[in-house]
C-alpha cells in the first residue's frame, strides 16, 4: 500500500465544476455536448428524461451516470402512491429497467440501481426520504472518493512528470474532482506533475472539448495531442505516466475504458511509461471474469462521419463505431481505488482487495 503525499490540495481552487445538481424537484445535467462554448443544463423532471441524458451523453463518465440514475429513481417516485417501498418498488421497476438499458457497459449504472432498489424494498412509510438520502450519499461518497484517489495516486508519481490521459475523468465524469484527472489535479496541486498532455478522443472529442476545458478553468495549461500522436508523444520522452478512468474493471483486472485506450497501454509498454487506471471500487466487477466477457457499445457509425455536424467521410460508405475497449491487465501498472493502490493487478490481487 501507497503512501499519498501530505501536502494540503486546495479543492476551491482545484475542484470547482459540478455536472449534476439536484434542486429537489428536478435534476440538472450540464450539458456535456456543448461545452466548451456554452455552459448550459438539462433540467430532468421524470426519469425517462434522465435515461434519455445518459444515452444522448448529456450526461456522460461511469460514476455520473451512476449518480444521475439514483436521482432518476427518485424522480421515477413522484406519480407513485405506495405504503412503503417494497410497493413503491414494484411501482417504477419499468423505469428502472429503462434507465439500466440507457448504457450497457458502464457498471456504477447497474451499481447504484441495484443500491436504490435494495434500500427501497427494506424502507417503511419514509421510503421516499430513504430513497432521496441513498441518492445524495452515492454523490457524497463519490465526492470523497475521488479526493482519496487522487492523493493515491498521486503518491505513485515522481515530481517533474509528464503525464498523459485519455477522454474525459474529471468533475465531468463525476460528482466532483474526478477519478483519473483527479489524480492529475492533486499531481499538479503537489507540484508532481509539470506537464499534462490530454488525447483528442474520437469522435466525441471528450479529450479535446471537456478534459482541455476542465483544466483550464483550475488554471492548469494542458497541450491537446490528436489521439494518433500519442506514440511518437511517448518515444520523445515527455510523458512518465498514462493516467486514465475506467467504466468496468474485472475480476482479473481486465478493465474497460472509452475506445483508444487500450492502444495507450500498448504504446505505453513499448516505451516503458507506467500505465494507471483511477476509478472508484463501484466500477469494479467482481462477477465478470475478465474483458472477453464484457458487452462493449457501438453507437451510430454516422458519429464517423463529421466533425462539429460538418461531414467530412466519402458518402456512402460504411462505419464501425465502438465506444470502449478492453486494455488486459498485463499492461496496466496500477489500479487505484478508494480502498488503496493495486500494484501489477491480476486476478489474486483483485480478490486480495474485493474478496469474490
């Protein structure tokens, strides 16, 4: 286990970004397809609004989704008349079923479903206070997850490093501060990090229009690389660390992360730089074996197409449009979790930390 650094991580300063807030009444999304140059929510009054966010990627990273569905199922109680929460279940169970069906592969969905049910079918006639409680403590904890992991993983990193990362993990992707730019944030905080490279991230362009953005407004100049670059960035010898979030890690390891990134782990081996996966211990999957078993999403191949709704492909010509991709757990260096540091993760250190 890793020591994190002492030194103090001013989070107004460094955490500044929230996508998810909830009035009471409704949940508001930042709009996450419009940024950089417009800053604007999505106000959801019912659940089906929420399912259709996580889909549209309104609402987009592993443990956002996670927290935008808990308040769905709040939201999917609001036409219901139950005596207790067992009633209240059976009630929004097809809402459920649509927000679980919103996005496959990011496990913190399924996670904070199955949480939400678990506590509804035990609540008496204060289901809906118990309901609205689980929903702001998924958020809350994941908050100070985050926090946790950053200081881990930043312990793990030399000072003066460069580093690199790939879609987006940060205040976006979370309830706050971020997983793997997290981690990168107390870096820079701790004056570990002194040079943040972010991938562009085809086709959504996560990299360039979110993780860039990010940065900037904690003050933190990060340079954009196109994801083809990413080699040749690490054969000159300017990057030490690849540092990238997770949507579902497996029981050996395996872990599932937005498409491009197993092609970093790869890079990153050849060129001997350190390769580390930051996601709360809720992305872990203890049931699922390894990454041959895991249900990758292909979305619209026309999302190939262009660039800003401006074609730029040949017409009439077919597209392959996979979200995610599976780096083996021989490639990665280091897992970090809330719970500690995974060091050279297989399936005996994955169970060493999670039991299963």
């Amino acid at each position: 286990m890793n020591t994190p650094a002492t030194n103090a991580i001013d989070y107004d300063r460094y955490d500044r970004i929230r996508p998810i807030r909830w009035t009471g009444e409704a949940l508001e999304l930042l709009d996450q397809r419009k940024l950089p140059f417009t800053v604007e929510y999505v106000i959801c009054t019912d659940s089906d609004a929420v399912a259709e966010a996580i889909h549209s990627l309104t609402v987009r990273g592993a443990p956002a989704i996670g927290i935008a569905a808990a308040w769905g199922t709040v939201l999917a109680t609001r036409a219901v008349d139950a005596p207790d929460g067992a009633s209240a279940l059976a009630a929004i169970e097809p809402a459920l079923q649509r927000l679980n069906a919103s996005r496959p592969t990011a496990v913190n969905l399924a996670w904070a479903l199955a949480r939400m049910r678990r506590v509804l079918a035990t609540a008496g006639a204060d289901w809906r206070e118990v309901l609205e409680r689980e929903a702001q403590a998924i958020a809350d904890e994941d908050l100070a997850a985050n926090r946790h992991m950053g200081a881990l993983g930043a312990a793990l990193i030399a000072p003066g490093s460069g580093v690199m990362t790939h879609c987006n993990t940060g205040s976006l992707a979370t309830a706050g501060f971020g997983t793997a730019l997290g981690v990168i944030r107390a870096g820079v905080a701790q004056e570990r990090i002194a040079h943040v490279f972010a991938g562009e991230t085809r086709p959504w362009l996560q990299g360039a229009r979110l993780t860039a953005w990010e940065l900037q407004q904690d003050g933190i100049a990060p340079t954009l690389v196109a994801d083809a670059a990413a080699s040749h960035l690490m054969k000159s010898g300017q990057v030490q660390w690849v540092i990238v979030g997770a949507d579902r890690i497996c029981a050996n390891g395996d872990t599932a992360n937005k498409i491009g990134t197993y092609q970093l782990a790869i890079a990153a081996r050849h060129h001997g730089v350190k390769f580390m996966v930051v996601a709360p211990a809720s992305t872990v999957d203890m049931d699922t074996p390894s990454g041959d078993r895991i249900e990758i999403e292909e979305r619209d191949p026309g999302e190939l197409f262009g660039v800003g709704g401006v074609r730029t492909a040949a017409n009439e010509i077919a597209a392959w449009n996979p979200v995610f991709d599976v780096t083996p757990h021989e490639l990665i260096d280091a897992i970090v979790t809330e719970r500690g540091v995974i060091e050279r993760p297989d399936a005996d250190a994955m169970r060493a930390a999670f039991g299963g």
